[in-house]
C-alpha cells in the first residue's frame, strides 16, 4: 500500500497539485472541516459508492487518525483502483480546513 504523509500532501496541495482526495470520515466528522475540495464517501459506503470513482485516476484516502483509509485503501486496490493512503489522518493535518 502507497503511503503519504499528511505535510507532503499538504506540499502538493500548496505547490497547485490538483490531487483527487477521498475523506472516508462520516459525515459528522468532516462536518468539522476537511481537506478542502476532498470529497467525502464515508468508509461504510465506499463499496457501493466507489462507482463513482475513475480508475484512471490516483486518489489519496483520508480518514482521521490512518486506518479507515487504510482499510479503504486495500479494498480499492484490490478492485483495482490506483491509491495512497494519507498516514497520520487528520490528526497530523495542519492545513488549511473547509467546512
């Protein structure tokens, strides 16, 4: 499983990366702000959402501390899906938030 820090995707974030974020919080969670322009498909849902994803495309999972979106990175490898995992979730986030 590929792996990001939070202040490496910040960086991107920063230097004008268009990187395609997927929160895997519920919804109550990302209420309290989230990465802005993440889209949010809480974990529990991703299996019948992730139609809505593109394979052609690299998305980085987000949870809040790197485990649900661990999770979620492996089921979407294995559906085929190109992934990195945000390690340390938003916890170890100290970027600017959307609300």
């Amino acid at each position: 499983m590929k792996q990001m820090t939070a202040k490496e995707v910040e960086t991107l974030l920063n230097e004008g990366k268009n990187l395609n974020i997927v929160d895997v919080r519920e919804v109550a969670e990302v209420a309290e702000g989230k990465i802005p322009g993440a889209v949010n498909i809480p974990l529990g849902l991703l299996e019948f959402r992730m139609h809505e994803l593109d394979k052609s495309k690299e998305y980085t999972l987000v949870c809040r501390s790197g485990g649900r979106s661990g999770q979620a990175s492996q089921f979407l490898e294995g559906q085929g899906f190109n992934v990195i995992n945000m390690s340390g979730g938003m916890l170890a986030w100290e970027g600017k938030l959307e609300k």
